[in-house]
C-alpha cells in the first residue's frame, strides 16, 4: 500500500513536470490524481494485456503518466472556471 501512494505521488509529480505551465495543485492533489492515474493506467495496461492492474511495468508507467496529466488539466479547468465566475 505505501508503494502505491508513493509511485502515485511519483507519477503525479512527473504529470506536472509535463504538463506546461503552472499548476495551482497541492501536493494532496497531485497525489489523489497521481493515485487515479496509476489505477486507470494499471486498468488500461490489464486489458491490453501488458500486466495486472497492481503490477507495475513500462506501459502501464506510462499510461498513468499519461492519464495523470489529462487529470490535472481536467482539474485546472475546473479551478480556472470557479475563480473566473467569482470575478
């Protein structure tokens, strides 16, 4: 479980470093979507075929890296349209 959170918080943080520009997340953020990402990377990696969902290989790595970095983006734009309707 400990491995988990933190290749979640490595995976979340590696989806910032990609991600351009600056994101408004802390690091309680970054690692809840770091932590989606690993599932849905790991989910996306046992259908394929490639590996379990809780084993951890280069494809699913990279799918989680991948999906992580669409999360923050998602959640960007939710941050983005709450701050813009408060003005």
């Amino acid at each position: 479980m400990i491995g988990f959170i933190v290749a979640g918080l490595i995976i979340g943080a590696l989806a910032r470093l990609i991600k351009p520009g600056k994101q408004h997340l802390g690091i309680l953020a970054t690692l809840i979507l770091g932590l989606v990402g690993s599932v849905i990377g790991g989910t996306i990696a046992n259908l394929i075929g490639t590996g379990d969902i809780m084993e951890l290989n280069i494809f699913g790595f990279i799918a989680a890296v991948v999906v992580s970095v669409l999360l923050i983006g998602v959640a960007e734009a939710i941050a983005n349209r709450g701050h813009s309707t408060a003005h």
